[in-house]
C-alpha cells in the first residue's frame, strides 16, 4: 500500500473498531487471561494507558457538553454522593446486622461501594452508542469528591485502618484527572466545538482500542489465580458479575425524574464501573493482597458491559 493511501485506510480502520468495540474488550479479557507475561509487562503502564483514556474521552466529549450547566452539575453531586457515601453506608448496615462485616466479600463490596468511576465508563457509554457527558461529569465529580466521601465509609471500617494513604492516593488521582482533562479542553476548544460524525467514530476507535490495551493489564492477577485455584477464581468470579449486574440494574431503575433519559445508561454503568484498584496503591498490603482475586475478577463485568448489559439500556426507562 503506497504511503499516501495509508492514512485513509487507517481511518476507515477506526470506523471498524469503533462500530465493533465491544469485542476489543472481550479481546483484552481472553489475552489478558491466556498471556499473563503480556499482562505482567503492561501492568505497569497503566496509568499512562489510563490518562490516555480520560484524555480521548474528554477531547470527543468537549467542555460544554461535560459540564451541561450548573443544574447538571448539581445532579451529578447528589448522584456522586449516593454511590460513594449512601451505598457503601447501606452494605456496611446490612453487612453488620447480618454479622458478616469481617468477611472478605464484605470487605470487596464495601471498597467498590465506596471508590469512584474508573475513567473509562464515558468510552464504555459511548461505545454502547450512549451519550458518554454523563458519566464523563460522574468521572470528573466522584474523583474530586473521592477525599471527602471515603471519609466517613472509613470510619465505620475499622478493619481498613489508616486513612493517610486513601487521601493521599485521593488527591494523587484528582489532580491526574482535572490535569489531563483540561489539556483536552483546551485542544477541543482550539479544534472547534463541533465534531464531524467519522472523526467521533474514528475518536471511538481509538478509544475501544485503549480499552482493549487496558483490560489486558489489569487481568494480570486474574489469570494466573484461574489456572492455580479455578474453584477460587469461579467464586469470586460469579460474586464480581452479581454486585455488578445488581448495581447497574438499581441505578437505571432509580433516578426517576432526577436523570434525564439520555443520561441513564451513562449513570447506570457508573454504578457498576468502579474504580478499586485504586486502593491497591491506597491500602495497607495485608488487605489489599486478599482482595486481589476480587479485583482481577471485577474486571469481567465491567469490561463486559457493552455486551452483558446492552438488554437493560435498549430499554425505555
């Protein structure tokens, strides 16, 4: 192929990818799981995997549409404090009345519970052919909020111990986030407001392809825990897909009025979509080493939402 006709094609090949996306995931899962050296080696790079991610995301998405005016932003608040405030308060009530507080389950529920999105659910939403500015403001609002809603999940958690590391790992992230969103802003706003529909297509591309490259690293627990003790893995397996699935499911059928119906499935993969590996590098390593099955399995669900889930969002709320 001559050099000219290289560019196009490479275009035209985004447009693929992107109206095929969701198998870019289920890609990731398999190699991630069946390669575990390519996991290991990606492992490390994640967070600039990650940040290029939020970067893609908040370029398509553009600053007006992120924000959507002070009424958006006021929603996305009281949603931010459900999700990582009133629901990880609500598991550690039943959790204590059914006197299982001390287990491992509990403990995996409660921290996914309590974290904020991962910065990939506006890519996710988009990729499902969702309006991805809700859940871009839940990214941007649940991590800058992080450092204040943990606070009190903390304090009626004692088996976590230290907050120190939390907080600092809290504001690490916020200012990652806020960083690099705005340097995407600012180039949006010089390219023009308004996206042609290929170059959103080819933007979608790219970022099913990020996708593709991230779930491979963070499987790289996952794979070798499914091949050494599989009956282990299969538990918390089924447990990561239930409090998932449970999740997204509440939190379409929750809103009512408060999200507006192009907003739903953006919410409701939020709900689902959390962030706890961010407390890998936050918690003491005598919690965070039990939970790294959990964590690796969590992956599944999350990763397999444009598939699993694509039955609940075609629905009219």
């Amino acid at each position: 192929m001559e050099l000219g006709n290289l560019f196009p094609a490479l275009l035209r090949g985004l447009r693929f990818i992107a109206r095929h996306g969701q198998w870019c995931l289920i890609l990731g899962l398999l190699l991630g799981l069946l390669l575990p050296a390519l996991a290991k080696f990606l492992k490390p790079h994640l967070p600039v995997v990650i940040a290029a991610l939020l970067f893609v995301s908040a370029f398509r998405i553009g600053p007006q549409a992120a924000f959507g005016g002070m009424k958006g932003m006021g929603t996305t608040v009281v949603i931010v404090l459900i999700y990582q405030i009133g629901a990880p308060l609500t598991a550690i009530f039943i959790c204590e009345q059914l006197d299982v507080i001390s287990t491992l389950p509990a403990l995996a529920l409660i921290l996914v519970l309590s974290a904020p999105s991962i910065t990939g659910s506006p890519n996710i939403a988009a990729l499902m052919g969702h309006n991805p500015s809700a859940a871009f403001r839940l990214v941007l609002a649940g991590t800058a909020m992080f450092p204040l809603t943990v606070m009190p999940v903390l304090l009626f958690l004692p088996v976590v111990g230290t907050a120190s590391g939390v907080l600092e790992s809290a504001f690490k992230l916020t200012l990652l986030v806020f960083g690099v969103a705005g340097v995407a802003f600012l180039l949006r706003h010089a390219v023009g407001r308004k996206l042609a529909p290929e170059r959103i297509q080819q933007i979608d591309g790219i970022s099913a392809i990020l996708l593709g490259i991230a779930v491979i690293g963070m499987m790289s627990e996952a794979g070798p825990l499914m091949l050494g003790s599989p009956k282990i893995f299969l538990a918390w397996l089924a447990f990561a897909f239930l409090v998932n699935v449970v999740a997204q499911i509440l939190a379409w059928a929750g809103p009512g009025r408060m999200v507006a119906s192009r907003d739903r499935a953006g919410v409701g993969i939020v709900a689902g979509s959390r962030n706890i590996a961010l407390y890998l590098i936050a918690l003491p390593g005598s919690i965070t080493d039990t939970l790294l099955a959990f964590i690796g399995c969590y992956q599944f669900p999350m990763f397999m939402t444009p598939l699993l889930m694509r039955w609940l969002y075609r629905r009219r709320p």
